[in-house]
C-alpha cells in the first residue's frame, strides 16, 4: 500500500499541465522574423493585461460577493483531507485489481498510469458528490451576492485567456534562468502527463486520460484547493490574499516530483489566478472555468504538429 500511496501523490491524482510556453517541435524555428513577431505580440499582450487589471482595478478583493456557507472551516479541512485519502484509496483499489506490481520497482506503463489516475479520480468524485450536494440543499441567503454560474464561467475562461500572455512571458523568464544556470533549455514539455499525452497513440487510453486533465482534474483540484481549503481559510478568518496564496502554494508544492522545478513557480502563480477568480465570484465555477482552459490550451500546444 504504501509504494501506491507514493505513486499517486507523485502523479498528483489530478495532473495540471505546466508547460511554460508554446512548444516547438520542430526543434528549429524555421523563420525568425515570425517568431519574433509572435514573442513581441505576447510581449504586448502581457503588458496589456497588466496596465487593464490595474486600471480596472480587478486585483482588488476588498468587497467580495456574499456567498451562503456551505461548510464550516473544520468541515472543509476534513472534506480536504477525505479528498487526499479517497483519492489514494480509489488508486489503491485499481492498482490491486489490474495486477499492477508497485515492488519491482518498474515505471508504471502508460495503460497503469490511467487506470491508477481514474481510480484517483473516482475516489476523489465521492468528496464532490458530497460537496455539490451539501451546496444544492444549503439555503441561499440574503448575502449570496454572487453572479450566476454561467456568468462565472465566462469571467473565469476570459481572465485566463487575459492573463496567459503573462504566464508565457513569466515562462521565458524561467527558461531563461534555468539555461543560463544548466547552459541547455530545460524540456518544453514540463509534465509528465503531458509527455504522456504526446507520446500516446490516439486510442481509447489517450481518451480517457484526455477527459482527466481538461475536465477531471479542473474539478477536483479546484474543489479542494479552492472550494475547501481556501475558503476555510477565509471561514476562519484568513484575509483574501494571504487564503489564496496559502491555497496557490499547497497547490504547487503537490506537484513537486510530476513537473519541472523552474515550473513550480509559474504553478503557483497559476494558483493565484484560479484562487483570485473564486474569491471574485464567489463561485467555484470560475477557478475550474480557468483551470479547464489552460489544461485545454496546454494540451493543444503540446499535441499540435509542429
């Protein structure tokens, strides 16, 4: 049990792809006029993203919607917790039915990884059962200020296609970095299940493991680092920004092991946006709105020909 319990916390049950920008496979770039007209349009658009979340003052969560009390800060930690140990259960279970021999010390095979991140996912499924039930039967309030779902789901998807020229330009600074201390360009493909993605052969597999990352992981990632975690910490007291930041670096610290070290800090800021867009809305619709269109951004850099 416990060599699966390493596995799962490895793969992270729930993969977030870390690419830091767009990914070249050619190996050479075979115009560089284009090229450097497409890094300084994303230059562009980065600053432009910057200069309209300060004029429009979209970084300020002093008023946050009111939103009805679903759990209370104790209950969410442990429905966190439950989420964690589900989670390696659901693994635990596929890995004992499929045969899957953790003590030789093999790597897993492709088919083993899926089949153990489905059972990640089933477990973890319990927990947002759970959660969306408890959100339904809660009575709404006088202080549920919050827009709609759907509205959240825009703000979510726009802020991320907003914000992304900032996360590549953040991504170019830490190759840059990584390059200068290595003297090589770390991997452009900076997760393992992205590599997996791309070294795959479009079968029944590739699908399954397609659905994981674009919608799997999206809800439960964001129900438990935002839905419970953050949101008991502010529950308790925590101010916005010091919740999402907490939230932001559990979030990255979990996937330590599954993705390149230099991409750990554009993780983190990734958490920041989706922990910004819960808090905004008030609506957990959003952060995974967010999360699902940088998964499905990702995947499509990564899997395009080049």
């Amino acid at each position: 049990m416990i060599p699966i319990l390493f596995v799962v916390v490895g793969m992270g049950a729930s993969p977030v792809i870390a690419a830091p920008g767009p990914i070249d496979h050619s190996g050479a770039t075979p115009d560089g006029s284009a090229s450097t007209i497409v890094r300084l349009a994303i230059g562009l658009g980065a600053v432009a993203a910057i200069a309209l979340i300060a004029w429009r003052r979209w970084a300020s969560l002093r008023r946050p919607p009111g939103r009805p009390m679903a759990f209370a800060p104790m209950t969410a930690l442990l429905m966190a917790m439950a989420c964690l140990v589900l989670g390696w259960a659901g693994a635990a279970v596929v890995g004992r039915l499929a045969g899957i021999d953790f003590a030789a010390g093999e790597a897993l095979s492709r088919v083993d990884r899926v089949r153990l991140e489905l059972g990640a996912l089933a477990g973890q499924l319990i927990v947002v059962g759970l959660y969306a039930w408890q959100v339904l039967v809660t009575e709404r309030s006088e202080t549920d200020t919050r827009p709609p779902w759907w509205r959240s789901v825009v703000v979510g998807t726009a802020a991320m296609l907003l914000v992304w020229p900032v996360l590549i330009v953040i991504g170019w600074g830490l190759v840059a970095i990584v390059e200068r201390i290595q003297g090589v360009p770390p991997d452009p493909i900076a997760h393992d299940t992205l590599r997996i993605l791309v070294e795959s052969p479009a079968d029944g597999w590739y699908a399954a493991l397609i659905l994981i990352v674009v919608l799997g992981a999206p809800v439960t990632e964001e129900l438990l680092y935002r839905g419970l975690l953050q949101d008991a910490l502010r529950r308790a007291g925590v101010g916005p920004w010091p919740a999402i930041g907490l939230s932001a670096a559990i979030f990255a610290y979990r996937h330590v092991g599954i993705t390149a070290p230099h991409t750990l800090v554009l993780l983190f800021g990734l958490g920041v946006c989706f922990g910004w867009a819960f808090e905004r809305t008030g609506r957990l619709s959003a952060s995974i709105a967010m999360h699902a269109t940088f998964n499905v951004g990702n995947v499509l850099l990564a899997t395009s020909a080049g």
